[in-house]
C-alpha cells in the first residue's frame, strides 16, 4: 500500500480517474515531472526526502519496446542502466570497451519458472506421471540453453539463499530411464511406431500453453518438447497473447498445462496459490492442487509470527510439493543488470543493486548530462 | 472540375458507412465480444461490473441500435477508452502520435518525388542506357526486399558500426537543452533512417511508372512534332514531355497512403518511434480492442483522403475532366 | 480465339525467350523442389535442439550456421520454405478464386450487381491491408491456416477489378455473340469462353500476388504474429537474426536473403508473363 495525498484526491469521487494517475505526487525520493506516453518519464529528486535529497538530480525512464534496440541505445549512450538478457550478458558485454564503460551485475531473481499440470486432467491426476515428466526434462539443458547458465534448479516455489527456502527436499535428475519405469508404472507401456506412448488405444499426447512474445518461455517449451519426446510423450506447443492466455485458458481452467512464472515475494506466505480453497475460477490455485495437510501448514505459517515455527511449517510443505509435483519447478533466473560506469555508490546485494538509490552519484569530473537549474 | 470534385465527394458517403458497417463487424467478431479482454483481465472485476459495462457499451440492445450508436460515435471519432492499463480515450492517444507518423511519411513522400522522378525520367530518357540498366536491377531487388530485413542491416550500418545516425527514438535525451537549430537538426538526424526505409518501397514503384509513363509520352506525336520544329533536346523533354509525364504524380502519391500506413507499423516498432504504427503494433499484441477499431477507421479515412487526392490530381491532369 | 494453339505455342516461346523471365522460374522451381525434397538439401531435423551447439556460425556440419537452441538453421530454412510457399499458394488461391467469382459476375452481368460489388470492392480497398490483416489476426489467433485466409481474402480486390475490366470487353466480342447465337446459356459463355480468355492477367496477378503474399507472411512471422515458433518460417528465423544482430550474422542474412531470392524469382516470372502475353509488346 502507498500513501496517498489526501488533500490533492479528495476532490475526486473516483480516484482512479483522476488527473493525479498521469501526474502522479507521492512521498518518494522523486518527484514527477513529466510523461511523454510512449517515450519516457521524467522525474527530479526531491528535496523533502525523508532519507535526504539524492544525489543524483534527474531520473528519465525510457520507453524502448524491444531488449535489442534498448541495448543498441545503452551502447550508443542514449540509456545508463538496463536489465541484461543472458545473451546480452553473455556474449555482447565482454569486450575490454564494454568492461571499461560499463559495471555488470549479477543477483538472483525473485522469481522462477514452472511447468503446471491440470490436476484434474486424467492423465495428470497420477503423480508417477508428474514425477515421470520432472526426470524427463533435463534442467541443466533449460539453464544452459534458455539462460545460457545463468540460474539455477528451482526445487520448490521459494528463492534459494533465503530463510524460508528448504535445501532438501526430493530433488528430480534428468533421468529418462526413470521417466519411462515410472511413466510404464502408470500404465503407458506400448509405443506406437511413431516412437510415442499409448495407453487404452490413445496415444501421450498434450498440449502445453505459453504466453507469446516471451522468448525464454518459447525456449523453454521447445526443449521440453525434446525432453518429453526422448521418453515417448508428444508435447504441443501453444503460445497466446496474454490477455487471451489469461481470459480464455488459465481463468477457466482451459488446459492441459502451462509453462509459468510466478514472482516470489518477500514474505513466504503463498496462501493463493496452494491452498485448496483458492481454487475457483480466476483464483490463483489454477492448477487445482488441494491437499489437506498444505492446507493446515499453510494457515500455521500465516497464523504466527514466531520464525522457527513458520520456517518448520513451510520446509514440510515444500516437502510435500516436492513429492507431489503439482508443478515442475524448472528455473530460477539471475537478474543481470548493467548500470555505466560513471554512477558510483552502488553496493550489490542479494536485494539487487537499486535498493539504495538515493545514495548513487556521479563525481563531478565524469558527469555527462547536467539539469540546468 | 468543381461538377467532378463535389461528385466524388459524394461517392465517399457511401464509402464511410462501409467503412463503418465493416468495422462494426470486426469488433463482435472479437473473443469475449468488445468488452471481453478488459474486464477479465482484472480479477478484481466482478459478474456486476461486467454488467453495468456491458450496459454502458450498449450491449445489451439489439444490433442495430448497437450499429447506430457506433455510428454516431464513429462521426464524432469516440472510439472508447483503451484497454490498456492508462485507459485513455482511444482518440487521444491516436491523436498525439499522428503528427510523426504523418510527418514521417509526407517526408518519404516528398523523397520519393525528388528521387524516383528525376531517375525514372532519365531512364526513359535513356533507355537501354548502363543507367536505365542499373537503375531497373536497383527497381526490382527493391520490390523483392523485405523492408524490414533491409531497416535492420541499415541499423547496424549506419547505427553500431558507423555511429553516424541514431537507431531509435526521435529525439536524443538532451533534446531539450539544445538550441532551435540544433533541436532541428537532432530530430532530422532521427528521421533519416524510418524516412528512408518508408520511401523505398514507394520509390521502386514511382521510378517504375515514371519511366513507363515516360516512354509513353515520348513517342507521342506532339513529342515528334516538337523535335521536327527544331527544338533543342532539353526544351522536348523538359517542357513537353515530362509535363504531361509528371500530371499522374498526385495520384500515385494519393494512391500510396495505405501501404505508408502500413509500412509505419514495421518502421516504428523496429526504430522504437512513438508514432501511430507503433501504438497500432502495441494494441494488436495486447489485444486493445477499441484501440484496434480506432486506428483502423482513421487509417481508412485517411486512405479515402488519399484517394480523393489522387482524384484530384487525375482530374487536375486531364484537361477533358477540367473543363467539365 | 480460345483453345488456337498457335497463340499458345507463340506465348511460351516468348516467355522462355525473355531470359529474366526464366531465371525467375528457375529460382522458383529450385525452391519447389527444395520444399517437395527437404530430406536432399538438409540432412538434419529442424526442430532438432542441441544445447551445445548454440549459435554457431556457418560451418561443414551446419552449412548456414545453428540458431539459438542449437537448431541447424538450413534444415530450418528449408522447412521454412514449406511455409512460405504453402502460405503464398493457399492465400493466392483465395485470393483468386474470390476475384475471379466478382470480376466475372460484376462485368458479365454488370448493372445493380456490377454497382454493388463494385462498391464493396472499394470499400475493402479503404483499409489499409496491413492494417486490416493485423486487426483480423488480432481477432482470431495467429495460426497458418488463418493467416493464409486473411492474406487471401484481403488481396481479391485487384484481382477482381482486372477480371471485371477484361470481361467487360470480352463480352461485346464476336465470339460471345456467336455462341449466344447457338443457344449457349450465360454459364457457358462464362466458363467456356470468357474466363480462358482472362487467364493470361490473372496469371500474372498469381504470380506477382505470391510474391507479396509471401512478403507479407515473413512480415507478419518476423513481427510475432505469423508463424509460431517453434514450426520455422523464414520470417521468424528473422525474428531471432533481431535479437541476436550482432553475434549470429548469419540468422539475419539468409533467410532475408532467401526470400529477397524468391520474391524476385516470382516478380521476374510475372513480369515475363505480362510481357509475353500482351500482343502491343510484340517485336519490342
């Protein structure tokens, strides 16, 4: 929640429609200047900051549509800092020209990608299928080729490094020998000649949605399909617009699976997202996971503010999850921001590097753009 | 000439309520029907407001007092407010990003004109000629092109390998500190490239026709007569036959304003300017409906603009509709 | 004048005279037998993912280079030829097919139909195309199958004015008059008569109208709102030369190379047919 200027909005009977949300005033170390729609956001630093005036005067937030213009622009000067793609990091950053103008940065992401199963999709209901599917795909192949190396597993839905994250819970190799003991456990013996699995005369095949535009989840569901055809299942790629993806599919439960993300907040709190209540349409359980043991940790964790009791609570029910694969937690991301060498001050963190802002300057000598006064 | 103009004019009516049945058409042709992707988005939004939304947009009421509602708010260009999350009335957003992509393409426009006009002339002029030869390879490889491949090597080009031209934007970032001259000069520098690539298209086209046009003209009679009367080589073609060569230009200019259109959709997204094409891309990816109609009914009207230019022209040109 | 193999005969040897002409159907006939033969041209699988293998540039296993998952991009690019002349063909089709019913029904029978039709002609000529074939996707969802019919049923119009304008001076010929005479019904003359002698334009449209209908294909691929990743298209290859620009050269210059190839090839062919068929060009 943020404090808002009570004396500026109480004119206005709906708040949102009021002038103030294309010129917005609010108690930050920034004040708003003005909004190009489409082309940037000019804001100057505020003098009645309650950490003190930052030093530096002026912040213009650009508009940039696309990673590989916005990239020509950093290099060109028209941009200080911007988030790296693993590509960008990688491979178009370690010229001796580049190091010496700029600083990159590297942190782990709140957030991590999954593969999600309709649980109540027939074929999905049986957890040596989801167990199955987790040793087919290969993690190690989506680190290295979707961000050529830089992540990590995701073993569970918290951040690794972070107090509420369980190292140990059952973890899930790349194993297709398993995958097919498991997957012929469950029923799916025969292959067809087409190499795939059959079962009752019908044949393992799916269909996996994805948001489009998205070129790391693209890449992400094209090496899945590769990992899952190794052990006989054919697995159909479908990228939607996201509005549509939303609407249509995830909302009405319209799927077989999908390749998400979720962001990972600081509290560990993930009530919305596995409890068995949370699981109506356009709620957040869109997998429909319910189990009645998740359920009561997870009204434990929320109900007290005792540390050890809420970190025993939620290390039984990445545990559980573990076991159970509602999801295949695939990756965790790092975040790879590049800020130009002239800005001093930054500290890294596992917070990021723009937690303490106010406190970025520029010495004199090296200042390019000056606000004239 | 006045008889001709005011008829055209009235052949457009007919035309605009096309415009509008069609586009009436296209929005309930939409998942979810026109308000659908605004409302589901918000999962905040309840079975009620989706209701009063649905009274609001007159959704409600039989489909051709819907189709004359839409009718009437297409009149006065009240497109809705955009889906996206500022949620400004489609209107306004299209109407603060039209004058760079107008401005873009009466550029390449006028860079066609100066350009293809001079080479297609000299062409026809000098058929058979290394240049004729030259310029008609030039023609062909330009129809083939894909101009987007074409805006992404001449970036790396003239952007990152050469430095001398920015690669996106319209305006550097201390565009405001810089004096008239040179806030004229920054801006012009931005637009070389989009301008460039926006006209090349139209240049392969209009050199082409000048040159056919031309050749046309040169083995008319008068052109003859004007060469047995013993004028020098330069008053036949300057004064004779290229007058008559050239009246078609208007049209052809006229003519060209849908495929500009279109083409701006290609140029903005790809050097990040914020014009017209560019919000169209963005609205399209993100399914904004109201703005989709929006921009769609204005490119037609636009496009009917253009048309009964070049009508114009033709009829400036053809001194049998003048006169009439 | 209909089925006199003279001019038939004098037709293909003009055609086949013109040496652009032909060099325009050699590349498309390369191009055919590349997509009906993929297995001749490349020997691995397109969708084939090979993490180690990553962006690598042209070499002896991978003559064009490998994508950003390893994927070799001649494979890709040959499949992708599939795409783009499937897309061309179906959507020119249409585009025909539709036309051809207007132009014939608007100059045959001219009158309120004549008006009518024509009016609608002009009203889808309105629209921006581009435009108006983003909107339509937009609508729906971008899968082959609709993208080839918004192309073709965006791209009629031309079509339809040419066959108008032809039939128009068609009927008034002695041949059609003859035939009435002996009793020939208005389908008859249309079919046997009127539409073999519009063949020759829109032939020339066909041709010049796959070329766009591809242009516009890769367009819409390279933008996102074509082709879907991960079936190839010579458009989305591109898509990826983008975001890859300055490391992988080799994802941007060839597709786009290809199809600058292709287009040509149809230009060239088309352009040859307009000339090899009209009679005024004789001895030029």
């Amino acid at each position: 929640m943020h404090v808002l200027p009570k004396h500026l909005l109480e004119q206005y009977s709906d708040i949102s429609k009021s002038p103030l949300n294309k010129k917005p005033v609010g108690t930050g170390p920034y004040r708003f200047i003005e909004w190009k729609t489409g082309e940037k956001v000019v804001f100057d630093a505020s003098p009645d900051y309650f950490e003190g005036k930052p030093y530096i005067a002026r912040v213009i937030t650009r508009v940039i549509p696309d990673q590989a213009t916005m990239f020509l622009e950093l290099k060109t000067g028209g941009v200080d800092i911007m988030t790296l793609t693993p590509p960008q990091y990688v491979r178009q950053t370690e010229t001796a020209d580049f190091r010496k103008s700029f600083n990159k940065y590297k942190y782990t992401a709140s957030g991590y990608t999954y593969l999600g199963f309709r649980l109540s999709h027939p074929w999905f209901r049986e957890k040596r299928v989801r167990q199955a599917i987790a040793h087919a795909a290969d993690k190690k192949a989506l680190i290295d080729g979707v961000l050529l190396g830089l992540g990590q597993e995701a073993t569970g839905p918290y951040k690794p490094g972070t107090w509420a994250h369980n190292p140990n819970v059952r973890k899930y190799p790349h194993d297709p020998e398993r995958a097919r003991a498991l997957l012929a456990e469950a029923g799916w013996k025969e292959k067809g000649k087409d190499g795939i699995l059959k079962k009752d005369g019908q044949r393992f095949e799916f269909t996996v949605l994805t948001n489009a535009g998205n070129e790391a989840r693209a890449k992400t569901a094209a090496i899945l399909q590769q990992n899952l055809a190794e052990v006989g299942i054919a697995m159909k790629i479908r990228t939607v617009e996201w509005a549509a993806f939303i609407n249509e599919f995830i909302d009405k439960r319209k799927f077989d699976a999908v390749i998400l993300g979720w962001n990972i907040t600081p509290d560990p709190d993930q009530f919305d997202i596995w409890h068995s209540s949370k699981t109506g349409p356009k709620e957040l359980n869109h997998v429909g996971f319910a189990n009645t043991d998740v359920d009561r940790l997870l009204d434990e964790g929320r109900g007290t503010f005792d540390l050890e009791k809420r970190k025993k609570a939620y290390f039984r029910i990445q545990e559980i999850l573990a076991e159970e694969q509602p999801y295949v937690f695939l990756f965790v991301p790092e975040a790879l921001p590049v800020v130009h060498h002239r800005f001093r001050g930054i500290v890294p963190a596992p917070a990021g590097i723009t937690y303490n802002f106010v406190k970025w300057y520029v010495p004199e000598a090296l200042r390019k753009h000056q606000v004239q006064p | 000439m006045l008889r001709y103009i005011s008829r055209r004019l009235l052949l457009t009516i007919p035309l605009l309520v096309g415009i509008s049945l069609v586009s009436f058409l296209m929005m309930h042709m939409a998942p979810g029907g026109p308000i659908g992707a605004g409302t589901d988005l918000n999962p905040k939004a309840t079975a009620e407001s989706r209701a009063r939304l649905k009274a609001y947009y007159g959704l409600d009421r039989p489909l051709h007092v819907q189709y004359g509602r839409w009718l009437g708010r297409m009149a006065t260009l009240d497109f809705g407010d955009s889906f996206s999350p500022d949620g400004r009335p489609v209107v306004e957003k299209i109407r603060e990003r039209i004058p760079i992509t107008l401005t873009i393409n009466v550029l390449s426009m006028g860079l066609i004109f100066l350009v293809a006009i001079p080479v297609g002339v000299y062409s026809a002029v000098r058929k058979g000629s290394l240049f004729d030869r030259i310029s008609t390879v030039a023609v062909f490889t330009g129809f083939a092109i894909p101009t987007f491949w074409l805006a992404l090597l001449m970036m790396i080009l003239f952007g990152v390998k050469l430095g001398w031209l920015p690669i996106s934007g319209i305006s550097s970032l201390d565009h405001e500190s810089l004096g008239t001259l040179g806030k004229i000069a920054d801006r012009g520098r931005h637009l070389v490239l989009p301008v460039l690539l926006a006209g090349f298209g139209g240049l392969a086209g209009m050199s082409r026709y000048t040159r056919s046009n031309m050749l046309e003209v040169i083995r008319q009679d008068y052109v003859a007569t004007a060469r047995a009367k013993g004028l020098p080589e330069r008053t036949v073609v300057f004064r004779h036959a290229m007058r008559n060569a050239l009246l078609p230009v208007i049209t052809i200019l006229g003519l060209s304003v849908p495929d500009l259109l279109g083409g701006s959709v290609i140029f903005e997204t790809i050097f990040a300017i914020p014009g017209m094409g560019q919000l169209f891309y963005q609205g399209v990816m993100s399914r904004d409906y109201p703005l989709i109609m929006g921009i769609l009914t204005i490119g037609a009207f636009l496009t009917l603009l253009g048309n009964l230019l070049a009508d114009v022209g033709y009829a400036l040109a053809d001194p049998r509709i003048r006169q009439g | 004048m209909s089925g006199s193999p003279g001019i038939g005969r004098d037709f293909a040897r003009r055609l086949l005279r013109n040496r652009l002409a032909a060099a325009g159907g050699a590349v498309i006939l390369f191009f055919f037998l590349v997509s009906a033969l993929p297995g001749l041209f490349a020997s691995h699988d397109p969708n084939r993912i090979d993490i180690v293998n990553i962006l690598r540039p042209p070499s002896a296993a991978h003559p064009l280079g490998t994508d950003d998952l390893g994927r070799d991009v001649l494979a890709r690019m040959v499949h992708g030829a599939r795409v783009s002349l499937k897309v061309g063909f179906v959507a020119v089709g249409i585009a025909t097919v539709l036309g051809l019913l207007v132009g014939l029904l608007s100059g045959f029978y001219g009158g309120w139909a004549d008006a009518v039709l024509m009016r609608f002609v002009d009203m889808m000529l309105c629209f921006p195309t581009f435009f108006l074939i983003l909107s339509v996707i937009a609508f729906l969802e971008p899968s082959i199958w609709n993208i080839m019919a918004v192309i073709g049923l965006t791209g009629w119009m031309g079509v339809a004015r040419l066959v108008r304008a032809e039939t128009l001076s068609l009927k008034e010929r002695d041949f059609v008059a003859a035939a009435r005479a002996q009793g020939a019904g208005d389908a008859r003359i249309i079919f046997r008569h009127v539409l073999p002698n519009t063949l020759a334009p829109i032939l020339v449209a066909a041709t010049l109208g796959v070329a766009g209908a591809i242009l516009t294909e890769s367009a819409l691929s390279f933008l996102g709102i074509g082709v879907q990743p991960p079936t190839p298209s010579w458009g989305n290859i591109l898509t990826t030369g983008k975001d890859n620009i300055e490391y992988a050269w080799w994802l941007s210059v060839f597709p786009g190379l290809a199809i600058l190839v292709t287009v040509l090839g149809y230009n060239l062919l088309g352009e040859g047919i307009r000339d090899a068929a009209d009679p005024r060009l004789k001895g030029r």
